[in-house]
C-alpha cells in the first residue's frame, strides 16, 4: 500500500496467517473477520512516478524494475524492497543533449538474461546499455515501419517485432536469422521462456497469444485468450504462469500442469482496476510470483499471485458463491442478515454479524428488491415480472406473485406490512394484499394502475429505465419515482390498498448536461410533509403539500441507500457519509402568489455536519477512503477494496457500527465494529 502503515492495511493484509494474529490486538473494535481475497492475494506496493509511466522490467536478479515515463523521456531504476528510486538513466549525446530527450518513440524496456544489458526501442532502430557502465550502442535496422518490442533471447539472438512481423537477429554479425509472420495485427508484446526455448508474443485487437520455436521459426501453439487488444505478455519466474494484460484486466495462465500442448490451459482473470485506471503493460518478478502492473496516470501496482498456488482459508466469500460483480446490496433493519446478488442473478443471504453465508437462492436472472419492515420477508423477481416472497425464517418460498408482464423495477412494503407496491417496466404499478398469511401458491395484486416509467426521449439515460418507491411512514401516501425519476408522483393510500388523488414533484433541470436531476431512492419526512430524493450527484427536498422545490443541492458523492431522518431531531439526516443539518430548508417563509424559486447549493457549502450530537452509526469518508466514527477513523480502504458501483449506486451498506460492501469480483466484505 506504498505508504500507508502496516496497521491501515491489517484489515487487508495478503498473508491470512499473520494477519489473524495482529487483527485482535490492533482492531480490537472489529468483532468479525473481514474477508480477504481468496483467487488474488492484495496489493504488495504501490510505486507513485511523477508522470506518466509506459512500461518497465525486472532486473535478472528481481532487486530493481526499470521503468520509462512518457512526460519527461527517462527511465528511472526502482528498488523494489523499499519503492524508492535508485537513478535515472542520464548519457549525453555527441552534440551535448541527453540521449534520453530526443527519445520520443520509446515502446518498451527488457534486460539481457544476463543482467548486463539494458535494451529498448526507438523508431526503427533499439538502444542497448551496457551495465553498470551504461555504454550505449544504437542499432538501425533496415525495415520499413517502426520497431515496437524488443526482447534478449540469450546466445546473442535478440527479438525485435515490427508491424506484424517478428525477426530473429544476431547481435554479433547484425544478420536476420529468422522472419516470423502469423499476426495480421500490429505486435504489442513479446516473451521469453529459456527452459522451453519458446518465443510468445501478442498483438492488438487479437485475442490469440502465439508461442514460436527462435531457433527453426516455426509456429508451434495458440492460446485463445476470448479478449482482444492484448497490450503486454510475461511469463513468471519458473514459466508456471503466463500474465496477459488489457485495457482493464490481467488474464494468468496456468503452465504449471501442462501436457505436450499448452492449449487448454486454466486461466483466472483480475478485473481491480477504477474506471479511470487502464493497464499498460504486465511483467512478472524473476525471482518469486509477484507481478508488476503499469497503470495509466502513473501507478506501478505490484501483485503477489501466489495465492493461485495457496489460496488463503477462511474468507468471508466462497468459493461457489458469486463470481460476477455484485448490483444489489440490502441490509435487515434488525441487523441479523443481509443479502446480496450478482449480475447473473444469483443471490446470497448473510449472517449480519459474522458474514457468514447463511444460504443461497441460485437461480439465473433473479433481482433482489426488498426486506419487509419485520424482516420476516425477503422479494425477489424474475425476469417475467413474477415475484417471490422468501420466509427469512426458513428461507423456503412463501407465496408467488403473478400480475405483471415484464421485469421488476422496484418493490416497497407499507410499514404495517399489510400492503405491498410494485413498479413493472410494463407500465403498471400493482398493490398486493399480504394481511393473509395463509398458504397461497400463486397471488395477483389487488389493484393495479398505470404509470409513466418511460423517460421522454429528450433524457439520455442510455436505454436504461429505473424507478423507485417509498411508502409515508404512516403508509397514507405513496410516492413513486415517474419519467425515468425525472418527476415524483404521490397517491393517497385508501385502508384497502387502493391509490386515488395523485400529485407530481418536478425535478429541477440541469443546464449543463441537458436533461432533468433523476431521482435513484426516495425518502418521507418523519411527519411525511416533506420528500428528499437523492440522485445521480444531488440531493432535492420538496414540500409535498405546496408541490414546491424547497432546495437542490449539488455535487453530492453518492447515492444514498440508507438515508432517514434522525427520529429525535428531524432537522438533521443520517446517509452513509454522516449526520448533516438539513433544518433550513423548513424555515421558508409563507407562500405567496409569485413562484418560490428553489435554493440551488453545492454538498461542500450547503449541507453542514452535526456540530452537536455525533451520529452513533460509522460514516464513510470517501475522500480518504476510510471509515470513521464518532469523526475518528477505524480503517483505510486500499484503492482496490473500495466497493463497486452498479448504474451509480455504491454497493455499500451502513446499518449502525456493520458495513457490507460488495466489488466487481464477486467479493462481499462486512466490518462490525458493534459491542465494543
């Protein structure tokens, strides 16, 4: 974790061993064990270059990694025991400039097998320096496009790849030995194995990686990677394994049971990487399993893989349990479970103080929707729009709810549990009657009516059409977001579950992007005159009897999954960031005949925190990347435990001292800092 202390990275801390020993004394807070990878071992070090890096290698004896920055055109030599820069790379050229600036076409860096040479491309010719002197030797090779990899073979044969084409060349004599033709793209990569005497190489917007015998030529394997745009290829220590690295990915084969042939191999794939973060190129440790990964925006990131070899006991998220990005996260009110599910579908239930997984509900596109207000329920849909109601007892099946004709939007219970409100893509909004608890194998709603979920054309959503609910806390009212969360519409709830009498809250535009503020959740008031819906970066308060706008505040984080009022001061709201002070809003004066214009104001300047009472739940600081409580910090997150997103919404989930979180592995992690 580069320069974090080792007790801000216990939480996360790759060896299981070691960890579990320290967990106690230095989180003595923490009731769980939170969970640690089991396919991946975490982060070994993070190297932070000034600008941006394009590549880098290992030398022989895997002390240093040779990087090269594109800003400033120079290759800097790290030691990776300690991620301190030991020297650059500075010779002078005849005519007095430094070689390294007039070097604008640099495409990659390899060391001789011996150590004693520094190699890497430029335009069509490669530089060689002698170590330690530093002695520069320029070759220029006769070819008519420019040189894109370089890479020692031992005897005095070097690989140099141009265009589509791999040439075999004889250091000493300066004679092509071998021409190698098979890629019909542009060669991005190519690798070594002495032990097998092969040559693997890579090319971009193909998903093959070709495995060449230097000495006779010939083509001898393809290993089918299923992702195109290979940037980097490199085989580990004892060529066991072979890291491919895309745009936001890192495929490891397995060489370690190989037959004669190597196709067919097993293959796992790191999927860790932010948005803003892209792989550039890949390379193992020639001394151990750890390996380097160039990041865009000047991040070295160095893995230990040796966890496929052992993978770590005890995790929280098992084996057989999700194996896709987790897009739905939801937490029971009493804290005794809490549910997850995949993007394929799959859902699991948890134990809400230990993380243990209790059961799962394997069935391929099902969505997880809502908890009852009891907890003694648990909706789920199908892709048909049928609903299944789970006894969270037993987890058997309580009752299905057949009415709608296509997927489930959203789903919300009254807070006496007697009804049950549903929102389907295909236009209706259906009301069921659960105060019959007698066993029904199949149930249609008891009332149903439409509603305007389609977006207007003018929103650009990208296709994607949400909406959500929220019952009044009296369950009198009912509110539903309409028009892609463009708009609120409210109903009156009749005592059998009927809606008359609507009225619409119109969101705010947003001149800057075009398009209306969409509402993602929405939540009542305690005394239900009010509605605050947070959205994709805002959060917006309304009047419901006035219909008005009160304030819309921008640029807030996140979107808020477990928002409510604190009962004993309504005028503040606990979110997953914190308790903040919203009490201004209800000092507005008397309406008038003119339109009330509502306050626009940004998260920073216009919401404030407690400077009284503190929340009692933990609060995340999404700046540092940490959990707090009570303001002070508990643990910092490594930037790769941070947790996913799906459409917006974190999948985070703050109930009290626990917190659940869900990531792009398939991974769940809960900390409980309750009890102590």
């Amino acid at each position: 974790m580069g320069n974090v202390s080792p007790k801000d990275s216990l939480l996360f801390y790759p060896y299981e061993d070691f960890r579990l020993k320290l967990l106690k004394k230095n989180f003595p807070r923490l009731l769980n064990k939170p969970a640690t990878e089991y396919k991946m071992k975490d982060i070994a070090l993070n190297l932070h270059p000034q600008s941006q890096v394009l590549t880098c290698a290992y030398s022989p004896d895997g002390r240093f990694l040779a990087s090269y920055s594109k800003s400033d055109k120079k290759i800097s030599i790290w030691d990776i025991h300690n991620g301190t820069k030991t020297d650059q790379l500075q010779t002078r050229a005849p005519d007095g400039f430094t070689i390294l600036h007039r070097l604008l076409n640099l495409q990659g860096l390899t060391f001789s097998p011996d150590g004693t040479q520094l190699a890497t491309t430029n335009g069509k010719s490669f530089l060689t320096w002698a170590l330690p002197s530093l002695e520069e030797h320029k070759y220029r090779i006769n070819t008519p496009d420019t040189i894109s990899c370089v890479k020692f073979l031992g005897d005095g044969l070097i690989a140099f790849s141009s265009s589509n084409i791999i040439t075999i060349w004889r250091e000493e004599t300066a004679e092509n030995v071998h021409i190698l033709r098979g890629h019909k793209e542009d060669i991005t990569s190519l690798e070594s194995l002495p032990k097998h005497q092969w040559l693997a190489s890579a090319s971009q917007n193909e998903s093959f990686i070709r495995l060449w015998d230097p000495n006779s030529g010939l083509e001898l394997y393809t290993l089918n990677s299923h992702n195109p745009g290979i940037r980097s290829i490199s085989f580990s220590f004892d060529e066991t394994k072979l890291a491919s690295g895309y745009k936001d990915s890192i495929e490891i084969w397995d060489f370690e049971n190989m037959g004669p042939d190597p196709q067919g191999l097993n293959m796992r794939r790191i999927e860790y990487f932010e948005d803003s973060k892209h792989v550039e190129s890949v390379v193992f440790s020639p001394k151990d399993l750890s390996l380097a990964s160039v990041l865009t925006g000047g991040l070295i990131r160095i893995w230990d893989t040796c966890a496929f070899r052992h993978e770590v006991k005890g995790s929280v998220t098992q084996i057989n349990r999700h194996t896709c990005a987790i897009q739905c996260l939801r937490f029971s009110h009493n804290g005794e479970f809490f549910a997850t599910a995949d993007r394929d579908g799959n859902i699991c239930i948890w134990d809400g103080k230990t993380g243990d997984c209790k059961i799962s509900i394997e069935s391929k596109g099902c969505e997880l929707h809502s908890i009852s207000p009891d907890d003694q329920s648990l909706v789920t849909s199908s892709t048909d729009g049928v609903m299944a109601i789970w006894n969270t007892g037993n987890w058997l099946l309580r009752r299905k709810l057949i009415g709608h004709q296509d997927k489930i939007l959203c789903v919300e219970f009254s807070p006496d549990r007697r009804h049950m409100a549903s929102a389907s893509h295909d236009g209706t909004i259906g009301i069921w009657d659960l105060l019959n608890e007698y066993d029904i194998a199949e149930t249609k709603p008891a009332h149903q009516i439409k509603a305007e979920f389609e977006r207007s054309n003018a929103f650009d959503r990208k296709g994607i059409i949400r909406a959500c609910m929220a019952f009044s806390p009296d369950g009198t009212q009912l509110a539903c977001s309409v028009r892609g969360g463009a708009a609120i519409q409210i109903w009156n709830v009749k005592p059998d579950g009927s809606l008359d009498a609507s009225q619409q809250l119109h969101s705010a535009y947003d001149a800057f992007n075009e398009r209306p503020f969409f509402s993602e959740r929405i939540f009542f008031s305690q005394d239900a005159n009010f509605i605050i819906a947070s959205g994709d970066g805002h959060l917006s308060i309304w009047r419901i009897e006035s219909k008005k706008l009160l304030i819309l505040i921008r640029h807030v984080p996140m979107i808020f999954q477990s928002l409510r009022w604190d009962a004993r001061d309504p005028g503040y709201i606990f979110t997953e960031l914190g308790r903040f002070f919203i009490g201004y809003v209800f000092d507005t004066k008397a309406e008038t005949s003119k339109p009330m214009r509502y306050n626009d104001g940004y998260w920073t300047d216009m919401v404030k925190t407690s400077s009284g009472r503190q929340s009692e739940s933990c609060t995340l600081n999404w700046r540092e990347l940490e959990i707090c409580c009570k303001g002070k910090p508990l643990a910092k997150f490594p930037s790769s435990y941070f947790p996913s997103h799906w459409h917006g919404i974190w999948m985070l989930w703050i109930r009290k001292k626990r917190i659940a979180m869900g990531y792009k592995s398939g991974h769940v992690m809960l900390l409980n800092f309750e009890g102590r």
